[in-house]
C-alpha cells in the first residue's frame, strides 16, 4: 500500500523550522544541545524520543516562546517564535493547571484568552465539547485537586486542543495515563489530528506510541551537546490502526531501529558527534517482515 505525504510535504519551506538551536547554562563547559536543526510540515506529526536530561522539554519551550536559546531560531508558518502565542496550544509534562479553578474555568480561561469577543455561552459551549472529548464531563467542575494525575493530564490536553492552534506541543501528554485510558486518548488524537489536519510536536518515552502516532521520529542523541541524530520517516500507511499495525511488515524493523537508537546509538553519539544535519532514513522499506533492520535501513537523504 502506497503512503500518502503528510498534507503540506511538498510545499517547500517547512510550517515549523528549527535552525542552529542550543542550550547551554552558565558554569557548565558544554552545552546541553547544539546544533539542532530540523523542520515540520504543515500536518505532519512528530515525535521526538531520546534519554531523561538531554534537552527535549527544553526544546518544546523554546518551540511554544517560554524559554529562550543559547543560539539558533525557530520560525514558524514563516515567522520568528519571540514570546508564546495562542497559536501553539502546550500540554505540559507537569500538567500546570490553575489549582483554585475548576476544570471548566481552566479551559474556560484559555477559551475566553483566545476568542475575547465570544460570549459565555459560545465560551461553555467549546469547553464541554473538548471536557467531553477527554472522557470528563462528569468531573468539569471539580478542582484540580479532586481529580487524579491521568484526570489532571486530560484536562490539560482539552486545553490545549480547545483553543484550535495552529500547532500542538505535547510533553509527555499521556505519560500519567494507565494503559487503557492511554488507547483511548491517543485513539482521540489521532482522530483529531487526521480530521482538523493538525501539526504536532510530541514528546514521548514510548516506543510503541511512537510507532502508531508518528510520520516522522526525531532521535535525539544523549547530553552533553545532544543533537538530533536522525529523522527517522514512518513508512507505514497513516491511516494505521493501533488494533492491526503490529501485522505490518514494516513496524518491527521501525520498532526495532528506534529500540536500538535507544539502548547503544545514542550513547555513542554525545559530546556532539551526532551529524548537525541528520540523515532521514526509512528503515523497513519494502522489508521482509523479518529481516535485521540493519539490512533494512535505507537513507533517503
Ligand atoms: N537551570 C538550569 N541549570 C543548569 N542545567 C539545567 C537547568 N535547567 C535544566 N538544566 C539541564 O538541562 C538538561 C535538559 O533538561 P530537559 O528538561 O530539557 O530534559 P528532557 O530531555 O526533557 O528530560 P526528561 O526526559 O527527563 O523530561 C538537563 O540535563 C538539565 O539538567
Ligand atoms: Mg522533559
């Protein structure tokens, strides 16, 4: 089956373009990433996997406009990301939530930032929709308190998702979620995203979510002076279910190839001696099913 481009592939210049970035605090004689640099096509979904400390959320933040860089820029849709904007709707890793408000004046607030001259009923009309995509009508007007850690992360992605950004940035936005709820959630993603023709940048420790949700997978090197070592292009169709897609022949070289990256590669490849400007490669391309995806591995550019 042929795989159909992300919508936005072949126009050019891409909707998100990272160039040059990097981190470094002062007193340390490294930085913690340099050289970052990568682009996302309009409707493209990424993800981005690498060890605990080597600059992911740092990354995200400096994507939203929450944080600054050391060195490089991000443009994005054509302009320079100086200061955050409701173009980009955040879930945090933490999931950062106004604890003296209740789950419909946090989403309400956001809403009511984005859309000012809304009136309350078209404000309360947009929160339950997005409080009921989540699975939470039944607790919006409870506090943040009264609600566990996975009910906590689902109100932060209605948030985000309520207020329609141009782009998602989501850090870890289901690493609270038992395995169920997590099925569902990502199901619901998936689901928006295909229809509303979303980009999203997602960060993530799973390898198998990875896999089902992602077009293309940034592997991020270990700290000090990590990078982004490879893109790495899912060539599996986009409309993959997470009931069938183990069937395909080209999910266990792809599994396969980011579980190594993981475990030896990335490794090898602190103290920046991964590429500034990282290959893109299809492993599992028109691969036997059971094939060593070192014999797979096929670079594209
Ligand atoms: N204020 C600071 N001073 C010095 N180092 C810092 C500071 N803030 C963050 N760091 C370092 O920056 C690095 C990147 O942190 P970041 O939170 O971006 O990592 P991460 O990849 O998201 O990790 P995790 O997977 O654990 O969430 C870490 O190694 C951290 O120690
Ligand atoms: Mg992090």
């Amino acid at each position: 089956m042929l795989n159909k481009p992300a919508p936005g592939a072949a126009s050019g210049r891409p909707f998100l373009q990272v160039e040059g970035l990097a981190k470094a605090y002062p007193g340390s004689s490294e930085p913690v990433f340099d050289e970052v640099n990568f682009g996302i096509d309009r409707g493209e979904f990424v993800c981005i996997i690498g060890h605990s400390g080597c600059g992911k959320t740092t990354i995200l933040n400096v994507l939203a406009g929450l944080e600054g860089a050391s060195a490089g820029h991000v443009f994005m849709d054509g302009r320079e990301v100086a200061g955050p904007s409701l173009e980009r709707g955040v879930v945090f890793q933490g999931h950062a939530l106004m604890p003296w408000l209740t789950v419909r004046k946090n989403i309400a607030f956001a809403v009511r930032s984005k859309w000012p001259d809304w009136t309350s009923a078209q404000v309360d009309a947009q929160v339950q929709k997005y409080v009921a995509l989540v699975g939470l009508s039944g607790a919006i007007d409870k506090k943040p308190s009264a609600l566990s850690g996975g009910m906590k992360q689902r109100v932060g992605i209605a948030r985000a998702f309520a207020i329609e950004p141009k782009m998602l940035l989501l850090d870890e936005p289901f690493g609270a979620l038992d395995a169920l709820t997590r099925g569902t959630i990502q199901d619901e993603l998936l689901a928006i995203v295909r229809e509303t023709q979303q980009t999203v940048f997602m960060i993530t420790h799973d390898v198998d979510e990875t896999v089902l949700l992602a077009d293309k997978i940034l592997l991020m090197s270990n700290g000090p002076q990590a990078r982004v070592a490879e893109i790495v292009r899912n060539t599996m169709p986009r409309d993959r279910q997470r009931a069938t897609v183990h069937h395909d022949p080209q999910y266990y070289p792809l599994r396969n190839h980011l579980v190594d990256f993981l475990v030896a590669r990335s490794k090898d490849l602190s103290h920046g001696k991964a590429p500034a400007h990282p290959p893109t490669v299809e492993p599992g391309r028109g691969a036997l099913a059971d094939a060593p995806p070192s014999v797979t591995l096929k670079a594209v550019a």
